[in-house]
C-alpha cells in the first residue's frame, strides 16, 4: 500500500525577538500553534496528534517541557511526542509528524518547535564542566571556525565571501515580518567592518539568540481537500547523523548531510537539484555555511559552492534564492530554528511567503543541521500533489 | 588495570522564568497573602492556575480567590528532607483541596510525625515571614481545626505585580568518564597520550573512547602517540570567555598528533597568533599541577604538507 501523500495546509510563527519577558513557555507555543490553525482554519478539536521538538532541556532548564505544554497545545487527551535532536530538532520534528500522516496513523497533526534562550543561556547549557575532561576554549563560533577556514583552504574561496552571505541574509530580514533581526541600515561595508570574534567569522557573520516558537498544520488528502488556502505537499524527507568526531569526519561536507540529500532526492525525483529547485531555506548560522552547504547538498560541485554565492545566484531575485526568511543568521530560536526553514519551504511553494517569496517556486528544500554537524534533516515541497 | 576515576559534577543555573499574566497573578498573590485558582470553561477553580484549559484548550484568565484553609486529599512521609526542600525537619508532602477549589496543591505538612497525618484532616497556610512572590511565600501548611476560611473576592490585579522569576537549579552527578578515558587520564599525568586502536579500521583515537564510532566494536590495543602533533586547521578567537583566564587574542586549532587518526583540540602559544598557520609543527606545554598540557608551541620543524593532514581537519 502507498504512502498517504502529506500536505502543509497551516503555518504560524512568533515574531521573533531577543526576549519575550511577556509570555511564559506556554504563552509562547501557544502563539505559533494558534496562527498555524488560524491559517489552516481549523480548531484544536480537528488536530489528532502533536509533535513538539526542542533543543537540550538545560537551554531552559524544564525538564521535559512537553509535559507541561499539553494543555497550551489542546493536547490532553491526543498523542503527545517530543523529539530531540539538537539544533535539527525542528526539521526532524516535522518529519516525526509527516511520518505519522503518511503512515495513516492519524489524518491532521500539528507540529511545533520552540526555543526561549532567555530564560538561560545556551553557551552555558553546552559547554557543562565535566570532570577531567579539557574545557571547550571557544565557544561555538570557536568550534565552527576552523571548519570554515578549512573550506577556505580546501576551495581556495575569497575571504568575502562569508560577508556577501550575511549582507543578503539580513537584507532578507527586512523583508520579513517575523525575522528577529531587522538591520534597516546595513551595508557590506558594515558587514566587513564588524569585529572579527573568531577569525574567520566575524560578528555579524553570526546568528542572533532569539526567543521564538513555530508550527505547522499536517494533513492528509482529504485534510487538504477542505483546506481554504493552497496546500504544499511533502515530496521527499529524510534524516541522518553521524558521530561529532569520528576518524574520517569531514567537517566541511558531512557525509551524513550527502546521504540525507540524496535520499529525499530519490524520493522526489530530483535528478539534477541545481536544475529541478526552486530556492532553498537551509541552516546558516555562520555565514559560510552557505556555500559549505551547497555543495554538501548537491547544488555545486566541490569546490564551486562559493561561486554561486559570489555570482549572485543565491540572492532573493537570483536563479537559486538561498534563505529567503533571513535565514538562521537572522533569527535563531535554535529548537525551532529547525522548523522555521521547513515552515519557510511550505510557504514558498504556497505562494503565501509575502514580501520575500520567491516568483513561481513549485519546488523548494528545507534543511536542518544540529550538534557538531551531526545530525541531519531535510524535506523537499512542492505546489502540486507528488505524482503517485 | 588502572582505576577508573569518578568525581562529582554539579550541574547548577540561576534560570529566568518570565511568568505570562496567570502565574504573575498567583505568585504576586502569595506575596500579598492572597491565594488565587483560575476558573474553567466547565466552572471548575484550578489552584494552582493555569493558562489554559485541559479540557476545552481554551485560553483562561478568570482568576478567582480560594481561601488558606482546605483538606489533605492525599499525603506521603518525608523521612529525610533534602537541601532546598521547604523543611529541614521530617515532615509530610501533601496534597492540599484549598477551601474554594477543585483540585490540589502540592505543600509541606509541619506535623512531628506521620501518625499525626491522615487523608481529609483540616489544614491551613503558613506564611513566610518574608514573602518575595514565590512558591516558598508559603512556609508550609500546619493543622487546622477552626472554621473555614472566607477568602475576600481579590481580582487577581495587583499594583507592582511579578512579571519574571529566577529559578534557581542544580543537579548533582557521580561522573565517570569510564575505563579507556581513565587509563589516558593516568597516562597524561605521566606526561604521555596513550589512544586505542581499533581492531577493525586500524584507526588510533586519542582520547580514546572504549570503543570505536564508526565499526561499533570495542577497543583495547593501546597506542603511544605524539608528542609532536600538525596544526591542521585553527580560528584566531578575539573574545574573551567567561571562567577562563586566558588573554585574547589567542589561537584554538586542530592538531593531529604523530600516530592519531582524528584531530584534539587545544591552543597554541610561542608564537605570534597571526604567525599560526595550517601545517605549522608542534609540541605540547606542560605546566606543573595541570592535567593536560597548558599549550602547544611550534618545534621549528618545516610545516607539513597539506596532502600528509587533509584529511585530518
């Protein structure tokens, strides 16, 4: 028997910010799922089932938040499930919810990821002082720079490179309504001139810590049917990992990110993803991720992602837009940061992305990555249904 | 074989909770010795509040005073109180139906033991002396044989009212970094780095981990590496971070060390930091009283070539 076919029919998010002292958790989940309904319009007794994603508990300090969450979520009495998996969290939350559609084990889920980094601070909740054991001396921009330098060295790209990607991004932003960064005055030369935190990435290379939580409404044929605004359907999703160390990592093209690529690809029908998509929301949150992912997702050869950004081609009016949201440089509530580029995606191919929406896109991928570039998740829109 | 260490890890964070507009009410309430539920779709009153109702999913916000006195409606014995917990004397956990309300708030009973403790016995708050707008502004609950009190009708509005709270957390581990990461430990103390290879790929992890990440099988052979090590790729850090006393800039890189299959992160000194390059030659630093060595520094050996390290990046 087939799979069902898996629609999005509802996405809603907070307009991300800093801090948001005036709700609590609750208050902030419950925001993004109310606007996920109202676009869907459906109420809380129409949701079978739903799946919340988060990064490490310690980033709040609630253990097991989901359990409290219940009732903001109109859960009580349905199926609630939590899942982890670090900074792709809300990629990989997506594709628990889409699985549970396409398997028929419930027909309208609805699947929220959140971060509210306020209330503690991440930095903190991932560099734990455990005993004998040498302290981390950099931090996370420290812990992803030398990857970038040895992309640098490996491709033999300009050093401008990352700052083209963090001048487009943020530009973006502005054309966001949701993005928390909202830099109306920036310009490469700012970009260029920021202090130089862990060279070779600079600060406004760097993603924001932000407060913010988003969902989606997932549904089935039938679900679709009855759905007043144009649906995306999931064409392809996959996830991998892989160890964050391991002898034969390579740090700058994870062989886990190929496979994950290459299956959702298959499932798709995507021959050549240069050519078959549309524009890509994927997970930035160092500016030189942008061409690192290019190619580890298969829209350049080794060595050539840079020049796609360096051509232009990555630009919101270019022939590939590249996180036409602002992307996670301009907004990174980290468990949701996930699901914000998937709900990005869904918004593209429905024709519904505002100011920012790329003109006729009818195939966009979202991505995820998370730990030490260590797990993976992916999912592949489209305007029409797959073909069966 | 060696012993494996053990220590303890204290895990600890003064958390900020912001408190959205029903908990405001509660917790500001208990400062004014006030105690507020939220009433549900269904009539029902919930002490303590929450925001939203478990049975319809609705957004509630009619808060409604219940009175300090009410009913143990179940109760357990605190043999041991524990650090943090709202008594240092034994004393019982209980389930409290305030005088008002639906459902249960969880609360220390003041009793001298737990024959003076039964389900639907009569008790009553007491208040903290200094109350801050938090769960402790109730000291405990004690028993009570006088009539119910009669809560006066509060709103649930306050002038100067809690909007955040910090919420104080620590957990306490028995960390054991395990047999292969003990015996590297004991070596280093000896000023050498001893990895394990697998038996499968032939790769030498350091530190070693007790088994191998990418065949799945447990490793043993232990493997002498370094000490000189290649710098193969690094980041010039220009900020300072919190807890460590090292002054900026400096230079964080990857050095594979003679004999290891994967790169150890450490930091490199003897050298100006905008001189460090990818290739550069290197051995450790030691500094008495410290476990790993404090730095690496240059040898003066001519760099390596980048075929010899690309893939240990």
């Amino acid at each position: 028997m087939s799979k069902e076919p898996v629609a999005v029919v509802g996405v809603g998010q907070t307009k991300h910010v800093a801090a948001r002292r005036d709700v609590s958790i609750a208050g902030l989940v419950r925001e993004a799922a109310r606007r996920a309904l109202d676009d869907a319009e459906l109420s809380w007794a129409d949701i079978d089932a739903v799946v919340i994603g988060k990064a490490p508990d310690f980033f709040e300090g609630v253990m097991m938040p989901e359990l409290y969450l219940a009732d903001a979520l109109g859960a009580v009495g349905k199926p609630m499930l939590r899942v982890h998996t670090a900074g792709s969290v809300g990629g990989s939350t997506a594709l628990v919810a889409a699985n549970l559609v396409a398997a028929r084990v419930h027909g309208t889920v609805l699947t929220l990821a959140f971060e509210k980094q306020s209330e503690s601070n991440a930095m903190w909740g991932l560099s734990l002082p455990i005993p004998f054991q040498q302290p981390l001396l950099a931090g996370a921009g420290g812990f992803f720079a030398p990857h970038v330098r040895a992309y640098m060295r490996r491709t033999g790209a300009p050093d401008t490179v990352g700052s083209l990607v963090a001048y487009k991004d943020r530009r973006n932003a502005l054309k966001n309504p949701y993005a928390h960064l909202h830099e109306h005055d920036i310009t490469l030369e700012k970009v260029q001139a920021s202090p130089m935190l862990w060279d070779p990435i600079r600060y406004s290379e760097t993603c924001p810590s932000s407060d913010g939580a988003c969902a989606m409404v997932l549904t089935d044929r039938a679900g679709a049917a009855r759905a007043p605004r144009p649906p995306a359907w999931m064409h392809g999703g996959a996830m991998r990992s892989e160890p964050t160390l391991f002898a034969g990592k390579d740090a700058v093209s994870p062989q886990a990110g190929k496979d994950c690529a290459a299956d959702v690809y298959r499932q798709a029908g995507i021959a050549d993803p240069r050519r078959d998509i549309d524009a890509v929301e994927m997970y930035v949150p160092f500016s030189w991720y942008e061409p690192m992912w290019l190619e580890n997702l298969g829209f350049a050869d080794e060595g050539e992602g840079w020049k796609l950004t360096e051509a232009g081609v990555t630009e919101l009016d270019g022939d590939l837009p590249v996180n036409m949201s602002g992307g996670v440089l301009s907004t990174n509530p980290i468990g949701a940061s996930g699901m914000i580029r998937f709900a990005e995606a869904a918004l593209q191919v429905r024709g519904l992305a505002g100011e920012h929406q790329v003109e006729g896109a009818r195939r966009v991928l979202g991505h995820a990555y998370g730990g030490g570039s260590q797990f993976f998740s992916m999912w592949l829109v489209g305007s029409q249904p797959p073909a069966s | 074989m060696p012993q494996v260490l053990k220590a303890p890890l204290a895990v600890e964070f003064p958390f900020t909770r912001s408190l959205g507009p029903v908990q405001s009410a509660f917790l500001t309430g208990l400062r004014e010795r006030v105690l507020l539920g939220v009433k549900t779709v269904d009539g029902r009153v919930l002490v303590p509040p929450v925001e939203y109702d478990p049975v319809t999913a609705d957004e509630i916000r009619d808060l409604v005073e219940v009175a300090g006195t009410g009913t143990v409606t179940t109760w357990a014995w605190n043999h041991e109180p524990r650090r943090g917990q709202p008594l240092d004397t034994p004393f019982a956990w209980v389930l409290v139906r305030l005088d008002g309300a639906d459902t249960a708030l969880l609360h220390a009973l003041d009793v001298p033991g737990p024959d003076a403790v039964r389900t639907g016995m009569r008790v009553r708050v007491r208040w903290a002396e200094e109350r801050t707008g938090a769960i402790t502004d109730i000291a405990c609950f004690e028993p009570y044989d006088g009539e119910p009190e009669q809560p006066a009708g509060h709103s649930g509005e306050f002038e100067d009212a809690i909007t955040g709270i910090v919420a104080a957390a620590r957990l306490d581990y028995t960390y054991s970094p395990g047999r292969a990461q003990s015996a590297y430990i004991h070596a280093l103390s000896d000023r050498r780095m001893v990895g394990e290879r697998c038996p499968s790929c032939r790769k030498v992890y350091v530190p070693p981990r007790g088994a191998c990440p990418t065949c799945g099988v447990a490793t043993s052979e232990q493997v002498e590496v370094g000490p000189r090590g290649t710098v193969t790729t690094f980041c010039i850090v220009n900020i300072k971070a919190k807890n460590l006393d090292i002054e900026v800039p400096y230079v964080y890189a990857h050095i594979a060390l003679d004999g290891a299959d994967l790169a150890l992160h450490a930091r490199i000194g003897g050298i100006p930091y905008d001189q460090v390059r990818m290739g550069l030659r290197v051995e450790p630093v030691w500094t008495d009283g410290s476990r790993f060595p404090d730095h690496y520094r240059p040898t003066g050996e001519v760099d390596a070539e980048y075929d010899t390290y690309k893939e240990l990046l």
